[in-house]
C-alpha cells in the first residue's frame, strides 16, 4: 500500500472495534478520521486495510459516526 500521499486523498477503512466502515482524508503519511477528527498514522493499517478513491464521493454514513445507525 501506498505510504505517503502528496495531495489529499479521500479514503475509508474498517474499525473492528466499531463494526464499520469509517472515512477520512489521508495526507502525506497520515489520515484525518472525518468522524473525530484523530489522526492516524498510515504504517497501523495492513495492506489494502485502507480503500483509496479516484475522485471524491460521499461518505457522509462513514464520517456521520456511530451516532446515526
């Protein structure tokens, strides 16, 4: 995968924890969660954990939280 992102990147990833999807922009080495506002570094996820658009979608159900099940 992928490890720096020179322009930002539109991206979702699986929260085992949380039981979903969750999306975020990735720059540079890492990603800004859309949902809280952390910042993860993208060395914690595995190999195609992390799903790249092409062009920037809605992932409003993936940003919303866990709030709006």
């Amino acid at each position: 995968m992928k490890k720096f992102y020179e322009v930002p990147k539109q991206v979702k990833w699986f929260d085992y924890n949380k039981d979903k999807w969750i999306g975020g922009i990735a720059f540079h080495d890492f990603i800004i969660c859309g949902c809280c506002g952390s910042v993860l570094e993208l060395n914690e996820f595995e190999e195609k954990e992390v799903i790249e658009y092409e062009d920037w979608v809605n992932i409003e159900e993936e940003i919303r939280g866990e709030d709006y099940d």
